[in-house]
C-alpha cells in the first residue's frame, strides 16, 4: 500500500543515453507539432470563420458543418482517423508510400490537431467579428476596398485583437493536446517518457521532467498573451486619446 513512499529516485536516468537523446527529440517534435499546428489552425480556422459570416449561403453551410462536425468528436478521434483510416482512402497506392513513411505519425498528428483546432478558432474569430461595428466595413467599402482587402486591413486586425484572451487560451489547449500524439507512435515528449518507463520502470523522473516542461512553456505562453493584451489595449488608449 505504501510502496510508494519507498520508491527509490533515480534523477540520472532522465540524463542517460539513450534516454536523454529520446527526450530532446521529443521536447523538438511536440515544439514542432505545436508550431505547425499552431500556424495551420489560425489559418484554416479564418478561413472556416469568414465563411461562416459569408453572404453566400453555401459558404455558411460548410462553414457550420464543418464546425458542428470537427468540435463535437474528440481530437484524438481526428488522429486515430488520419493515422489509420486517411492512406486508406487515398488511390493509387499513395496510401502505402504514407505508411512507409517514417515520419508519417507526425504528419498525421499535424493533419489531426489542425482540423480539431481549426474548427474551436473559427469559433472565437466568427465571435470577434460580430464585436465589430458595422460602419468598419462601411467605411472600408466607402474607401473601394476589395472584399479582400477589406479583410486583411480592416475586419482580419480588429478580429484577432478583440479575440486575442480567448485564441491564446485555445493555442495553449492545442500545445496541451501535443501530447495525444502518443496514441500514434509520434515520438514526442509523453511517447518518451513511456518508452523511458517500460524499460526502466521508472517512469516518475521523466514524468516529472516532462512534467515540468509543459507547466513552464504553458505559463510562458500564458504571460505572452497578456503582455499582448496590455500592449494592445495601451495602442488602443493612444489612438483615441489622439483623436480626441
């Protein structure tokens, strides 16, 4: 019963090869997996929430259905999918080259988390937008900017600043989530400490370890985004103080 309380640490192993060469490879892929899926989601998930508040009702009904769908099955589910079922789908034997590829739990990781991800951030974005006054746009289409343009230089802007709380909580949910991967083989930072525990049966140094490397990156992350915040909202003060 209390065999725990008589567990003898060994914080040298963590720091032995080959185990200490299988954490740095995995703190560098779920950095990687992190970053990727980080960059991938922002952009899909503004795409799916442009076409979400589109005139074009067909664009609105794929925009919801894609969000109605994504969101309400969990992200592991996605990567279970793109591992798995995904090359099975594809022609030509391109499935087999996937599986054969190396590096392929990876990739399949990325398409998971993205297309998870993607659908919470189209969430967040379509709600910034409705924040935003509808004389902007007015004055966008009074100025003869493209539907485009109005986007990157008016309503895209003002969407990511008046989300910005809520999109860097949902990108520190999405580093949290790297570590689902393990369910696919993707050697990242939890894969590495399990293989670390299977061989060695001591698995609460590198838990500990890897434990210690999220709570940082996260609180990290955490206080990035309110140095943002402040930083916008002193922008903001300084531009109305200057129209005043």
């Amino acid at each position: 019963m209390f065999g725990f309380l008589r567990y003898e640490f060994d914080w040298g192993i963590p720091f032995r090869e080959p185990y200490l060469q299988w954490m740095i490879t995995g703190v560098k892929i779920t950095l990687l997996i992190f970053v990727t899926t980080t960059i991938t989601s922002l952009i899909l998930g503004t795409i799916i929430a442009i076409m979400r508040i589109s005139r074009i009702r067909l664009f609105r009904l794929t925009g919801t259905l894609y969000v109605e769908i994504f969101r309400n099955i969990p992200g592991l589910f996605w990567l279970l999918f793109f591992y798995f079922v995904f090359p099975t789908l594809l022609p030509f034997g391109w499935g087999d080259k996937l599986n054969a590829y190396i590096y392929y739990p990876i990739v399949a990781g990325i398409l998971g988390l993205t297309v998870d991800n993607a659908s919470y951030v189209s969430d967040i974005l379509r709600s910034g937008r409705l924040t935003i006054p509808h004389g902007q746009r007015d004055a966008a289409i009074s100025t003869g900017l493209s539907r485009v343009q109005q986007y990157l230089h008016v309503l895209l802007p003002q969407m990511y600043r008046a989300t910005l709380p809520p999109l860097g909580t949902r990108m520190v949910h999405n580093f949290k989530n790297t570590s689902l991967c393990m369910a696919i083989s993707a050697p990242e930072l939890t894969w590495a400490t399990q293989q670390i525990e299977s061989l060695t049966y001591r698995g609460v140094e590198a838990t500990t370890i890897a434990t210690t490397f999220y709570v940082s990156l996260a609180l990290l992350m955490f206080l990035i985004i309110i140095m943002l915040e402040k930083h916008l909202k002193i922008d903001i003060s300084a531009i109305t103080r200057s129209r005043v």
